[in-house]
C-alpha cells in the first residue's frame, strides 16, 4: 500500500514551482503562458488574443505598438503578482 504525502484537501503536488512560473513569465509571458500555468486560463486567452491583435494591428498608425505597451505593462504587475498566485494554489 502506497502512502499519500498529500492532505486529503490536495489532488497532486503544485502545478508549478516560484522558480519555473518566473522562468514561463520571463520567456512566454507576453502571450500569457505564465497565467495558463498558474490556473488563470480566462486572463491568459486574453493576453494571448491582446499579443495576436497586436501583431496584426502593427502597421496600421502603430496600433500594434499601443497594444503590446499595455500587455508589457500586465506582464510588469504579474510578477508582483506571481507569489500570491502560488500561495493560493
């Protein structure tokens, strides 16, 4: 019989650890990988959809550049945010 390291309360071990979460949120964070990684599938599509109008939207009176300055903006507060995140996971 094996025995379960994990309380009743928890399904597995953490989906992911603070050092993995900010390496995701320093390479692939301006598509939102880092959200999809900590359970925030909603805000990450969002992210993602925000980085993809932005590379359509580029050429047309610098749209483009707008977009992906409030994105970097979101991915500059997200790592303040991280460390909460992993707390309630």
């Amino acid at each position: 019989m094996a025995i379960d390291r994990y309380s009743p309360n928890e399904v597995g071990p953490p989906l992911a650890s603070t050092a993995i979460t900010y390496l995701v949120w320093f390479f692939l964070g301006n598509i939102g990988c880092h959200r999809f990684l900590t359970g925030r599938v909603g805000t990450g599509l969002m992210m993602l959809g925000l980085h993809v109008i932005g590379w359509l939207t580029w050429w047309l009176l610098g749209l483009g550049f707008l977009i992906w300055g409030v994105v970097g903006i979101w991915w500059l507060i997200d790592a303040l945010l991280i460390p909460g995140w992993l707390r309630q996971t």
